[in-house]
C-alpha cells in the first residue's frame, strides 16, 4: 500500500454486513494508511451510509479522527489521521 488510501466496495451489503467490514478495514489498517474510502452508493446506499456516520461519529472509534463526504453522495470517508 503506498497511496495511504483503502477503497472499500460495499456495493450490495446489508446495513450490518457493511459495517462489520468497515470496522474490520479500520481495524486493520497499517500506519501508513490516512483515508479508508467506504464507496456505498447514493440510491440505495444511503442507509449505509447512516450506518456508517452513526457507528464511526462522536469518538466512537479510537482510530478514526472525522468523517467527511467522498468526491460524491455515494462515498464517505473515514480520516485516520491528517496529512
């Protein structure tokens, strides 16, 4: 891994199989990693979505530092530590 990013397609998961692999990329990322994008859809992924900013907001998670929209609806992204 070099770019610092990990992409994860969550395409087709229900709301708590999604979570549970977002957790399990956040748990595991290296160091090295800044940004986890969680790409999840904007039509039918924006529960998802909620999913994620409910379980990953408020200091819920130690490694993550904020969450912020991807380059569109359809992506959120989990900021592990600024550049």
């Amino acid at each position: 891994m070099t770019s610092g990013v990990i992409e994860v397609d969550l395409h087709g998961l229900r709301v708590e199989e999604a979570i549970k692999k977002a957790e399990s990329e956040v748990k595991k990322a290296s160091s090295g990693v800044y940004i986890i994008r969680l790409i999840h859809g904007y039509h039918g992924g924006t529960r998802i979505r909620d999913a994620i900013e409910e379980e990953f907001s408020y200091g819920r998670n130690e490694k993550v530092k904020r969450i912020k929209q991807g380059s569109n609806p359809g992506i959120t992204e989990l900021v592990l530590r600024e550049l």
